[in-house]
C-alpha cells in the first residue's frame, strides 16, 4: 500500500509512476510493470471508491520516487519508514504538547512537513533519479538553519546541563524523548545512503548527524534531534514550574 | 527471558522443547542442550514458584519453535520481537481507542492475537520444521481477508483523501498512525524470510494489509473524534 503521509514538493499530480509506493490513488496507468491489485478503474457507472490497498506489494516489493522496484527490505525503505515512524512519534507526542499550550506546536507541525521532504528526497536514489526528479526533491539547507534557530531560542532559556538527565519530565516531555531517539535510529539509517552517494548529505544534517570526511562529528544543538532536546527540556522545566508535578529525573 | 506473548496454535502444553524462546515454566526437561537456569524441581516441600527468568537466553542465544538454537540477533528473532512490538504498540494505542468508545476496539485485540499467530509461523522456520510444526503453526489467508472485509467497511465511511496528511487527528489517531509505521517495519522484516522460503508469504502480506488497516483506523477514529488531520504544507 502507499504510504499517505510522504508528499513531498512532486505534488499530488507529479508522482506518476514513481507513486505507487505513496499514492494508491494516483496509481500511474503506464507502463510500470504488473499490478496485481485495485487501482483507479475507468467505467460509465458511477466512480468506484479507490481501495487503499492495491496488493501491488504483496510479493514484498516497492517502488521509490523514480519507478525502480526494489525488496521492501532495501535500505531505502529502511530510511524512508524510519522517517515516517519518527514524524509518526512526533505526531503522538504533539498529543500531549497541545494540551499543555506549549508554544513549539506549531514548530513539531512544521518539521512533520519537512520529514515529508526528507522522506521524498530518500525515495528519490541518485542512481536511478532523472535531473527532473532531482530537482523536486532535493533537500536544502533551509530546514537546517531554522532548527538552529530554534535550538538557541529554547537553550537560551534553560538553565545549563549539570548531570545526565534520564528521559522524564512529564508526558510531553518524555515523548518527546521517545522521539530524540526514534530521530536517532532515522539518523543511523540515513547514513549509509549518503555514505553511497544516494541521498544528499544535508539529509542526515537535518537529522543531526554532521558527516566530514566520513568522519562523525557530534554536533550537541544541531538538528532536529538537538531541537527535540531542546523543546524537551523546556517542556519539562515548564512543567516543573507548576506546584505539584514532577521534575525531571537525574541519574 | 522468554517472551510469554505467543501462544499461537501450539497451546501450551505442545510447545515443549521448541518453546524455551516462550514459555519458561513448560521448560523441556528432556535433550535440548544446557539450561543453566532455574527450572521447577520436584520435592516433597511445598511447590516451587518457578522464576520468569530462565537465564539460558544469557549467552546470547534463544530456540525457534522447531527446536534450533539461533543467536538472538537472526533475522528470525528480529522479525518475530518486532511483531511482538506492534502487538505492544497496538495494546497502547488501545488505551486510547477504548477510552474514546470506538467499536474497532474488538478488532484491534483480534488483530493482537492474529499477530500471536504471525510470531509462532516465524518462529517455526520452514529449513528445520517437521511436518506437525508446520501444521500448527501455518498461516492461513482468512485474517487476510478479514482485515480487507473491515478496511472497506470503514473507508466507505470516510471522505475521500485530497491532499497527504500529517500524522495526527487525536490521541487515538496519532497511536495508530504509529503502530502504521511499526507494522511496515514488522513487514520488512519478514520479507526477507519469505524470499528465502523460510516462512509463507501469506505473512507479509498480511502485515501489508495490516498496515493498510491501521491507516484507515487512524483516520476513521479522528473523523469520529471530530479532529482534524494536518495536512502537508
């Protein structure tokens, strides 16, 4: 089936043939090999509700943005799903941010959209993208600088790291802990597809891993993991700050 | 320690042997290879409470169904521990989904025990399985058609897809829509045990409609909730 959550900047109408991963319903009618499943199917009765499932994966193969058909067990779809659990993490965790009224709401909604880009350029393997394909899903620094900004926004409000802190806080807060490391398996993932030359390497920028030379250079505020620390310790402390609910926890 | 969640079809006495991996209070007392563990031992005292760790996982090894010793990092134990995930990730989000009264509810626990079944059809590889094992513990295609059957009950609920949606919508959605993510990562971890013959394809596939069942829950439980899904800007 597609996996509905990755858009990326193709559009709905662009991701012909390169879709049927994402999107069943605009499921290409060319020449893309064997569909085995329900698809759009043209008739005079009244339109057929598309099925979401089109069994086009059934045999344990996908399809990324540029139409190759590999195992689903490739580690392109390894990215592109660990991807789609974090912005799936992220979204549970905004559960509990929005009812707290923290203000970084809107900022986890926008990076839920920018995974969706980091997902689209991850399904988009250098050695088998077209100019054209590269062009829409090329990964720019933008998304990066923002996290920054938004890192020293936070850190600059919270009170230095003294100790190692466990992941508590509250439920936003360990949320979004969850998230941080579900951010940093996205991460691990990511990295051998840049070590390839398949995916640019502001990808697993964005996900806070800065590659020099092959070398790993941590960088503490960074990405979006440095920015999910960030809002995690804030989420925390504001919670500390109302009478009666625990503080985070220290080893 | 042994993982108590599959049962599948072997019931708990036929796990014998096979069933280390699973159940450490029918531990086998017969040739399977060293325990160095507790084990209940007869006396004329009154019964001892057998302990839930066994301790024959500490060198790193554990037994499929069939009997086979295999270091805990085979793909066996990966595919079967990370559809023990998604039954535990799907156990949460029916927290939520329970609070808020949805019917799907008794689906959702069908589903985990379905999932009982996947891991016992993994845990039996095909290279080392007797004719009984696989018996037991062969997958058939009716959960399949099952999950399609409510797949399309809710979906014709539910307002057509116009645009790619964030995941959202809810608690109960938001869970869901993660246990999406887990099951497609259940799902590549099988395959490659199907493309090697050791476990039918009718496992994969039910973990890819499974998926496809999670997806239309999600959204069908914030159309319920009245919340709106975010969409992709």
């Amino acid at each position: 089936m597609a996996v509905w959550v990755f858009g990326g900047r193709l559009g709905l109408r662009g991701r012909v043939g390169a879709c049927r991963l994402l999107c069943p319903r605009f499921q290409s009618r060319g020449s893309q090999g064997e569909e085995d499943g329900d698809g759009l199917q043209s008739s005079s009765k009244a339109p057929k509700i598309p099925k979401i499932y089109t069994k086009t994966g059934d045999k344990g193969f996908s399809s990324t943005f540029t139409g190759e058909r590999r195992p689903k067990d490739d580690q392109l779809f390894e990215a592109v799903g660990t991807t789609d659990e974090l912005s799936s993490a992220i979204g549970f965790a905004m559960e509990f941010v929005t009812e707290n009224g923290h203000t970084f709401a809107e900022e986890l909604q926008k990076i839920q959209c920018m995974l969706q880009d980091v997902g689209s350029a991850l399904a988009t393997p250098r050695s088998s993208a077209r100019e054209a394909h590269l062009k829409l899903t090329a990964f720019e620094e933008g998304p990066i600088l923002e996290l920054e900004q938004w890192i020293d926004k936070y850190s600059s409000q919270l009170p230095p790291l003294r100790a190692f802190i466990l992941p508590s806080g509250g439920k936003s807060s360990s949320a979004l802990h969850f998230c941080r490391t579900v951010c940093r398996r996205a991460e691990r993932r990511v990295v051998p597809l840049v070590q390839m030359g398949e995916t640019d390497a502001n990808v697993a920028k964005f996900l806070n891993r800065y590659l020099s030379g092959g070398r790993r250079v941590s960088e503490p505020p960074g990405t979006v993991v440095g920015c999910i620390g960030a809002v995690s310790l804030s989420a925390a402390r504001a919670k500390a700050t109302r009478p009666s609910l625990a503080p985070t926890q220290v080893c």
